[in-house]
C-alpha cells in the first residue's frame, strides 16, 4: 500500500501564489480531508470526507472509451458499459449453474445465425428463418433464469439515486449516491460488477443500444452531422469513431467480443474511485480493502499506438438535410495535459463563455446573425490530442456562410491583438469562481477527483490547473490561438438546408 | 494526518490476514449502522414591512451567496395574442439594463466578478436569482435588486430577444422529442390555454416594450416576492443589506393567481404527425393528471413508482428489458401546483414496432388497474421513496428552494416531514384504488409522430386517425392592403392585361417554354458569391432549374406534382412540402403571371399610387390560384417591383420579400428585365443579371428525366 507524495510545500506555495482578496477553497483545507488509498492490484481510491449532509457519492472512473476500439468492435465499450448492470453469478439469476449452460446455447445460436447470414448471397432464406427461431428460443431460455434489473433494483430500494453511468471517447464511469450508512453495500457491489460480471440478456441489449442510436444520431440532423464532422477531422485517430458505434458492428458484435474487452480493459491499475460525503476513510478503508481486493491485477492493455499525423488539409463537409442550417468548425489541438491547455481554456473563455465574450456580443447582439454561438475545447475527449470546436446556429435569414465569416473575424482578432486586461482578469477570476462552484456536490466533486486523478496522475492538477491559468500572458494566447487557427488545421461541418437554393 | 493513515493502514493490513473472500458478505446479510441523525436545518423567515418576505439559510462551507426570487406572475396572466410576453419580459428584464446602468454594463461588471445574475418568467411563477463570492455580495445585490425593481427593457435588447423567439420557432419541428412533448401537452391543455399554446410569429411580433414594462409594474412588487439567501454569510448584516437595497420598495396589489384555462374534458383519440426523416417512432398517451393539492399525491407517487419510476417499475421492466422495445419509455401520473399535471406514457422505437409499441404500453397502463401494485411492489416502491428520503435535504441551497416552494404554492413549511409520514400510510388498497380514479385508459389521447409508410400496422387500426398539422403559421404580412371596388377589379384586369402586352408580347397567353440564364450575386455577411444559374420552365408547371455553385452543379426538377434534386452525384426525390412550395413560387412568377394573364383564376385589383427608386407606378394586387403578391406597374406597363410573403431562398425562414426589376430591353418584341435584386425583410439578398433568354426554345425531354442514382 502506497502512500501519496507529500504535498505540504505546494500547499504553501499556493497561498504565497494566491491573490490575497480572493478567499479561495485552497489546495491546503482540501487536503486535510482528503485520503489516497492504493491497493496491491493498482487500484486507486480517493476519499473526500464532507460531511454536510448524511449521503455518500461514489464515481468509478475507467480509463477506457471509445478510442481503445477499432473497426469491427466499435460501440462495445459504450455496450459494455450497458451490461454492467445486468448483475453477476449472484445477482440477477434464479439458478446460474443453468443459465451459464444456457447462455452458452445462445452464444451457439447466435454464432450459427450470424454465419449464415454473412455468407455470399446472404444466405438461404429457410435457414435463415429456421436459425432466427433457434436463437430466438435459446435466449428465452436464458431469461428464464433471470431476475431482472435485480442490480439496479438493490441500489433503488437501498435508497441510491442517480444511478447512471456514461462512455465518451476516452472513459466509462458508473456513479451513484446513496444514504451514509451503505458504504458496504455499494462496496459489495462495485467489486462484483467488476469482479465477477455475467453478459446476460446481451442480443437483447444490443437492440436497446440500436435504438439509442437511432434516437440519439440517426434521427437528430446535429446527431447526423457530428458523426460526419468528427469523422472527417481524424485521419487516423481513433477519436473519428462515435461512441455509439456503427450499426453494422452493433449488428455484429458478440457476447465474447465484450468479455474479451472487459477483460483486457477492466483491470484495477486502469480505474480510479472517488468517494465523497459523509465518511470517514479510516473507518471504510477496511471495507474497501475487503471487497476490492479480490480484483485479479491482470495486466495493464498497452496504451493506444496511434496518434493523430499533423492536419494538412482544410476540410470541408455539408449534409444536405431537412432542418435549419447548423455550422460547426474544429482545429486540432493538443492533449488535457499540455501546458497550453489552460491557454486554450482562456481562449474559448474570452471567446465565447456568457454574455460579454466575443462571439456573443458579435454574432448575436451586433451582426444579429445567430441564435446561439459557442465555442468548446476537448472534443470529442481530451485525453489525447483533440478539437477546439467552434458551434453556430445561424438565426433565420441567415446563413452558415454568415457566420462562418463572423466567426473568421473574430479568430483572426484574437490571434492579431492582445486581449484586454479586463479580459485576462475575468478569465482567471471565473477559473477561481468555478473551482469554487463545483465544490458544493458530492458527486461532482467525486467526478473531477476521478478524472484528474486518471488524465493527470495526480488529482491535486484540479487545483494546480488555477494556478497555471492565473500565470497566462497575453502573448501566450495570441501565440497559441496563431499557431491554431490556419486553414490547413481546420475541418468545417455544416448542415445544408433541403431547399437551398 | 498522512502518516497517521499509512500506519492505520498498516495496522490493518496486518488484521487482514486471512483470505478476504472468506469475510465477504453477499448483500442480503449486511447489516447497516444507523443513518446518522440529522435535523434539516430550518430557514429564518423575515417578512419586511413592506411585505418581502425573505428566508436566510447561513452555510459557510463555502465563500458564495446565492440570493433568489420568486415572484408571483407567469405566462398564464398573459393575453393569448401576445403569447411569449411573460418569457420575453423575463429575458429582457436582464439584458435590457436597469435605470443605472445597460446590460452590457451589468455584464462586463459580473464577468469580471464571476457573478451571475439571471431572470426568466415561466408558466406560473417569475425567477430571480444572483450568484457571487462573498466579497462582492453588496455590489451584485445592488445590481440585483435594480434589475427586480426598476428594469429598462431596452429595445435593442428587445430586438435580439425577438430574434431569438423567431429562431425558437422556426426551429421547433426539427426535433422530434419537441415535437412530440408539445403536441400532447396540447391535446390534453387544449391548444388555447396559457399552458400549451405556442409563441407564434405574429404573436412575437405583437408584443412591444411598452408590453414589457406594463407587465413588470403589474406583479413585480415586494408582497408578491418571496426572496431567498443561502451561502456564507451573517444574517443580520444580510438584514441590513436587504432593508437597504429592497425597503423602500413600495407594495402593490396582492394579486391572486388567476383561474388557469385549460380542457376540463378528455379529448380522447389517435393523433398522427408525419416526420419523415426519422428512424424512430415516438409514441405518447396521455390525459390529465392531478393536482398537488389532492390527499391522494402520495398514494400517486408510489403507484409512479411502480409503474414507470424505476428500474423495477412495470414498464422498464416489460418495455425495455423484456420486449427490448424501447432505450427510453416512461410513464406516471403527473401533479401539477396551479392547474393538474398530465397523466402520460410513453417510448420511443423503431417504426417497424409502432404498433407492437402501443400495444404494450396500453397493456401496461390497463394492467396496472387490473393487477393493481402487489404487496412486494408496494413495499419496494415505498422503501425505495423513503431510504432515498435523505436526498431530499442533502443541501442548504435545496432546502432554502423547498421552503421557499411550499410558501409559494401554499403548502404546510413541514410538508416534507409530512411527506415521509404520508407515503409510509400508503397501503396496497390505496394504490389499487388511485390506479383506477386516476388512470382512464379510454380517455386517452395517443398521439404518434414519425414515418406512417415504415409502421407495422396502420395507426387507424387503434381508432379514427386525426392528423395533426403542425405547419408552422407564416408571419404576419405587412405589406399594405388594398381596397376592393367594382373599379379596382375592372381597373385591375385592365392594368394586368397591359402588363402582359408589354412584357409577354402579342403572343402572350400561348408561349409553351421560357428559358434564360443569369448570374447571380448572393451577399452574405458582407461576402459575395457568384452564381450561374439557368432555368428552364415549360407552361403550366414543369420547372427546371441548375446552379452552378463553387462546390458543383446543383439541379433540381419539378414536373407537375413530382420533383427531384441532384447535387454532387447524388439525387434525391423532393419532399412533398418542397414541390407545394415550388409550385406556390410559380404562382406568383412574373412569367406566370403574363401567361395566363386572362384566365378566371387570375384575380387582379388595382391599387393607389406608389413609386420604385423615384419612378412612379401603380399598385396592383394579383392572386393566381390563391397564391398573393403586389406589382407596382410603372406607366409603360412594366412591372418595376413585386412584393410578397415567401421566403429568404438561403435559409428557409419565412419573412417580406420584395423583387425589383429594372434595366428592361426590347427582346423579340418583349419587354425584359435584364436585372432584379430581391430583398427580404428590408435586406438585399440577391442580385440577378439576365444573360440570355429565349421563347419557345426546343424541348430536351431528358432534362427532366430523373437520372439513375
């Protein structure tokens, strides 16, 4: 068992750093209540102990998305992530001796099916039918010996709320709340889910997924055009495929295809929990000790090889579609963990948060041309090199055309002139102001601890990431929005209306 | 503190010895500590003489203060006509800047404090609220308060809102879900109460400042506002500050909240609204639902419970887990606090599912009348309302929200205490007996929106189908009307008849084709784009016309009531709504006009006087087929402008468009403009230069063919 690295001196660094009026939640106070546990197997506990209200926070972060897949298995992180709560060998199953025999049947049928279905000519139409039966009734079978939702139903009567779970290109978290009192049971079942997960209903809930992206990209023209957009602006990496997945690998993938990416990705040293509410660590370090233990340390999958070649071409992409125009415009940037990314954080600030930044007070107060303008960086993750993306929605009458020149006009400014003063105070007194804010919930604090503690290695970046911005020049952001905005960087995505002339 | 940790670690460590599997318990066995005590922290409660009533709820874990309002106004107090006033007035209340100072003041003055200050108006109740580092609270509540108490409501302000609204509604069919939560909120409200009728464009446009500030000086007044501080702060000093800033607010009429219209009778039925360019069919029944008010709530809430509220509910179960059905399906009889909420249920799948959908979801709603919740459903859905209790008051800032609620709606200030009491009471007879009153599946109005040609079954198989036309009303016209008189008809025939002498010749009303070419300057943003552009129309309705844009040829073809669209190789049929268009566009073409000049459904008036650029004309209004526009005919019989309600070609908003031509030479016995500029609402859009132009040109029937794709 690790400990952490002593941090007294960063603590003192900070306040000497920090602007005396501004009465910030420090790195120091925060430390105090804040335990690192590591165990033998790698895996990495952060305890927050705030104890406002009775209630517990947990948020299990994974440090696997959409960018550890490859063609052929897109969209199985994200399914995995749906199966996760389809229980274990002890929950969820009247009998799981019977219903492992039977899932292997389904397993059978499903892979006799699929053969026959990708054979040239697609098949013969009788075996078709006759083997769609078959595994059709093999999965009945199956759920006969299920108890369903039976994971999730524990958590709810238990008295948990916001039970969710979420994949983006770079992780899979699971989070969820419940009364002070149940650390064990969450503990119990978060090392099973991990520990020891069951597959069922697995075809069943393929289809779900099928449906989530039929509702979420198919249907929707920005969820059509972001598919396309984020497609086009990688080349190489793995960042171009959705999270969601293509619907001829959700048609495709097999129960055996998710237990091979759990097992190569679900591994302790590659998760991090944050526990946040209502606790004291000495008092549940031995109930974690207990129950996560008992994860195998398996190895550590390789990090990903590809990386994303310098962008030489601008590109342009148009989806003709039946809805009003939607503009968005990307330029790769680097990874979370560059130095410049706080320079990037100030740039889409000055750019774009609120109502006194530029693009607001250009295209929507003066020119009067969009609706809504925005500007993000991290997309679609963070973890590797990125888009900062620029989004508009022109308002009637006007065109993407329109706002693409504003949007031009006001790039080309911030990469020429130096922002003004007031400008650089406001960015890093709303970078202090946010750290702040995102202090008074449990689980957005077991959140951002998770998630630092993954892309940085050390979760005290949450703090130390002020501190970088309250260091940012002027210069550096016209060196780095100079160095960002060319052409040959960029990719532009933009709905066409149908009836465009 | 680390140290210490490690060590205890350490310690045991060394306790742990033994294999952990063996001293994991399967959950049923473990045992928990008691939830430790916890009283929820009770706001202070002022009222100041002037009727403010205001609650304090001091937290110092944190250095913010977060002051809010709720002020007893809503859109349900506004005149149907100017539907929108109550939510505009709540945007522009802070943007549009106070007596002290104009909004982009306010907001250069809070960005540089990462303050925030919002406002917005919704059905039943106006909002307020502020947000800052403690340091600054003085200076942001006197922002604040100026923003509650004397706003400016600037018109330019206004304007953007405006803008905004007509963005809104422009946009409101693209999204399905939108779509499909409005419209039942309408079949059940009915379409002309405060709580479901939609902004149009006429009634954005009917609404001024003066609206604004007339609706302001009606309710925003101290005895109609409760006001809220939470965060790190000293409630006498806040007193202090609040009497400062807020205690010569003079009082204003107590007003009561007005009686809510809305359908008192079912409307049940099956509703269709065809969109087209989706995968999925989205399904929603729905009737009225309770009010908070009603003893039965928590008897309600339980039966929500079982029946859509969660993972062990009914329909997630059944729906999506079993049937496989659906990513997304809910259901639960909804309460509402001024009028009842709506009782509703629904999913979304796939089109090829529709009517195995609908089935299931009746099945469900049937079938918790008829196996009401059983005694282990019951006592899952209560322990599952009561162990998560505790969220309830997990926070200062929710209890503050709570508290302030119930003062607002008139409930108890221990309704939550209560709460727990009331839902522990709720027995199994209970939830049978609610089931049954307030669940009526033959009051139900199902309402599916999505592709009919993709369902597995016709919807009319589930009843009489009404299909709902969700077209959005075009904007007011605002061009001038003119007076119909036996001499204006006369005069109007007479001055048609010479415009289409002097611009379609002698032969005017038996031409076949007209082609031409031009090229066109678009101006966007303060850019140009060069168009090529040729048209070919053949009487009465088959049009084709290419534009030959930076990114390729684009085509598109219509003939008669079909029509299809190519661009960069691939083609695509024309939507039925974009045909309806072309052909309404023909109706009003210039070219048209002339042709079938003489015809019984050409109807032209003739109008006063006017003038283009310094030339003087006459009015005349012409509808061909029902389709209107006005030509100002100068005196050579010319046409020197043309004005009409259509839309700006670049987007599809609806707006005024008017087109000019000029630069006219004799062709072939014929008067023809070699220019026209179109402009749209007051903005140039296009400019036109004619390059060539023929009548009766030879007819290549392949230009009109479809080609394969």
């Amino acid at each position: 068992m690790r400990n952490g690295i002593r941090y007294v001196w960063v603590a003192v660094a900070l306040l000497a750093v920090a602007a005396p009026a501004l009465d910030a939640q420090d790195l120091a106070s925060f430390s105090k209540r804040l335990t690192e546990h590591r165990l033998d197997n790698g895996l990495t506990f952060l305890i927050y102990e705030r104890p406002t209200a009775p209630v517990v926070s947990f948020f299990t972060y994974v440090n696997v998305g959409a960018a550890q897949e490859v063609p052929g298995i897109t969209g199985l992180a994200h399914m995995f992530e749906h199966m996760a709560f389809k229980g274990t060998s002890t929950i969820g199953t009247t009998d799981w001796e019977a219903e492992r025999q039977a899932l292997a049947r389904v397993d059978q049928a499903y892979h006799a099916l699929y053969r026959e279905r990708t054979r040239p000519g697609g098949g013969d139409p009788e075996t078709l039918a006759r083997l769609q039966k078959e595994f059709e009734e093999a999965q009945e079978a199956a759920d006969a010996y299920i108890k369903k939702n039976e994971f999730g139903e524990i958590i709810e009567r238990e008295g948990g709320v916001g039970l969710n779970a979420g994949t983006g290109s770079d992780q899979t978290v699971y989070f969820y709340s419940l009364p002070a009192n149940k650390v064990e049971l969450w503990a119990y079942l978060e090392s099973e889910r991990f520990l020891d997960p069951v597959l069922r209903e697995f075809y069943k809930e393929r289809d779900v997924v099928m449906e989530e992206r039929r509702l979420r990209t198919d249907s929707q023209p920005i969820g059509r055009l972001i598919e396309q957009f984020v497609a086009t602006a990688f080349v190489a990496h793995p960042y171009k495929q959705p999270v969601v997945g293509y619907m001829s690998d959700l048609e495709s993938f097999t129960r055996e295809d998710a237990e091979a990416f759990y097992r190569t990705h679900y591994v302790p040293a590659n998760m991090v929990i944050a526990i946040v509410g209502d606790v004291r660590a000495k008092e549940i370090i031995p109930i974690l000790e207990k129950y996560f233990s008992r994860l195998p340390a398996g190895t550590p999958p390789p990090p990903l090889r590809t990386v994303e070649p310098p962008s030489i071409a601008e590109k342009v992409v148009r989806v003709p579609d039946a809805s009003q125009p939607v503009y968005l415009e990307g330029y790769h940037r680097p990874a979370v963990t560059h130095p410049d990314n706080v320079v990037y954080d100030a740039i889409a600030e000055v750019l774009s948060t609120g109502r006194t930044s530029r693009l607001y007070r250009s295209l929507v107060r003066d020119k009067k041309i969009a609706a809504q303008v925005g500007v993000f960086n991290g997309f679609p993750g963070d973890k590797y090199p990125n888009l900062i993306l620029f989004f508009a929605i022109p308002s009637p009458g006007h065109s993407n055309e329109e706002v693409q020149a504003a949007i031009r006009e006001e790039i080309a400014k911030i990469s020429r002139e130096p922002i003004t003063d007031d400008e650089l105070k406001m960015v890093k007194t709303r970078a202090k102001a946010e750290l702040i804010r995102g202090l008074d919930s449990n689980p957005e604090i077991a959140s951002k601890l998770a998630e630092y503690q993954t892309l940085f290695g050390d979760w005290r970046e949450l703090f130390r990431q002020v501190e970088r911005i309250d260091k940012i020049t002027k210069e550096d952001i016209m060196r780095v929005a100079q160095a960002t905005f060319v052409p040959s960087n960029r990719t532009v995505a933009m709905i066409v209306p149908l009836d465009e002339k | 503190m680390r140290t210490q940790n490690r060590l205890g670690v350490l310690l045991l460590a060394g306790a742990l010895a033994a294999p952990a599997t063996a001293q994991v318990k399967h959950y049923q066995e473990i045992t928990y500590p008691p939830l430790p005590v916890f009283s929820i922290p009770k706001p202070q409660v002022v009222t100041l003489k002037n009727g403010l009533t205001v609650f304090m709820l001091p937290d110092r874990e944190l250095p913010l203060v977060e002051v809010s309002a709720r002020i007893r106004t809503g859109s349900i107090y506004e005149p149907p006509e100017k539907a929108g006033l109550a939510r505009l007035m709540g945007v522009v209340q802070r943007t549009g800047g106070t007596a002290r100072s104009s909004g982009d003041a306010i907001d250069d003055f809070l960005a540089l404090r990462a303050a925030s200050i919002e406002t917005s108006v919704g059905a039943d109740s106006g909002f307020a609220s502020m947000n800052c580092l403690k340091g600054d609270v003085a200076e942001v509540l006197a922002v604040f308060a100026d923003i509650l108490r004397t706003p400016a409501f600037a018109e330019d302000k206004l304007q953007i809102a405006k803008v905004q609204a007509r963005a809104a509604i422009a946009r409101r069919n693209d999204n399905v879900n939108a779509i499909t939560m409005r419209e039942l909120q309408r079949l059940v409200y009915g379409e002309d109460s405060p709580l479901a009728r939609n902004e149009e464009y006429a009634t954005i446009a009917a609404i001024t400042r003066d609206d604004l500030v007339a609706f302001h000086a009606r309710f925003y007044h101290p005895n109609n506002v409760y006001l809220g501080v939470v965060g790190d702060f000293d409630p006498k000093a806040m007193l202090r500050l609040l009497e400062q800033r807020f205690g010569d607010w003079p009082r204003g009429q107590k007003l009561d909240a007005p009686a809510v219209a809305y359908r008192k009778h079912p409307r049940p039925g099956v509703f269709y609204i065809e969109k087209k360019d989706v995968n999925q069919a989205n399904i929603v029944m729905g009737h009225l639902g309770i009010e908070m008010r009603n003893p039965d709530y928590f008897a309600v809430e339980v039966l929500n419970e079982v029946l859509g509220g969660s993972f062990a509910s009914r329909m997630f179960s059944n729906i999506r887990s079993k049937k496989g059905l659906a990513y997304s399906v809910y259901g639960g009889v909804g309460a509402g606090f001024t009028a009842p909420g709506v009782m509703r249920a629904g999913m979304q799948t796939k089109l090829e599912k529709m009517g195995e959908a609908v089935e299931a979801l009746r099945e469900e709603l049937a079938g918790i009348i008829t196996h009401p919740p059983t005694p282990e459903e019951l006592a899952r859905a209560k322990e599952s309302i009561l162990n998560s209790f505790v969220f309830n008051y997990d926070s200062s800032a929710k209890i503050l929200r709570q508290q302030m609620l119930y003062a607002y709606y008139g409930l108890p200030a221990n309704f939550l205490e209560t709460y727990r009491a009331n839902i522990e009471k709720v027995t199994a007879a209970d939830t049978a007996r609610v089931a049954k009153a307030y669940i009526k599946p033959d009051q139900l109005a199902l309402l599916v929106v999505g592709d009919a040609s993709r369902f597995d079954r016709p919807l009319s198989t589930f009843g009489p189908v009404t299909t709902i036309d969700i077209t959005i009303p075009p904007p007011p016209d605002t061009s001038a009307k003119i007076q119909r008189s036996e001499n204006a008809a006369e005069a109007g025939r007479a001055l048609l008849a010479k415009v289409a002498r002097t611009l379609g010749g002698a032969d005017a009303a038996s031409v076949v084709a007209i082609s031409s070419s031009a090229t066109t300057t678009v101006s966007m943003g303060g850019q140009f784009l060069n168009l090529k552009r040729s048209a070919l129309l053949v009487f009465p309705d088959r049009l084709r016309q290419a534009v030959v844009t930076p990114m390729g040829e684009q085509v598109m073809v219509m003939d008669g009531g079909q029509g299809f669209m190519t661009m960069g190789g691939q083609v695509r049929p024309l939507p039925a709504s974009m045909v309806e268009k072309e052909q309404e566009d023909l109706r009003r073409d210039l070219r048209v006009l002339v042709r079938y000049h003489a015809e019984p459904e050409m109807d032209a008036v003739a109008g006063g006087n006017d003038e283009v650029a310094g030339q003087p004309c006459t009015v005349l209004a012409v509808t061909y087929k029902g389709v209107a526009s006005q030509l100002c005919v100068a005196a050579d019989g010319t046409v020197l402008r043309q004005t009409f309600q259509g839309t700006n070609p670049l987007t599809r908003a609806p707006g005024q468009v008017e087109l000019r031509f000029s630069d006219y030479r004799p062709l072939d016995g014929r008067q023809v403009p070699h220019r026209q500029v179109m402009l749209v609402d007051g903005e140039e859009v296009m400019t036109s230069t004619l390059e060539s132009w023929q009548v009766n040109p030879p007819v290549d029937e392949a230009l009109f063919a479809k080609p394969a794709a």
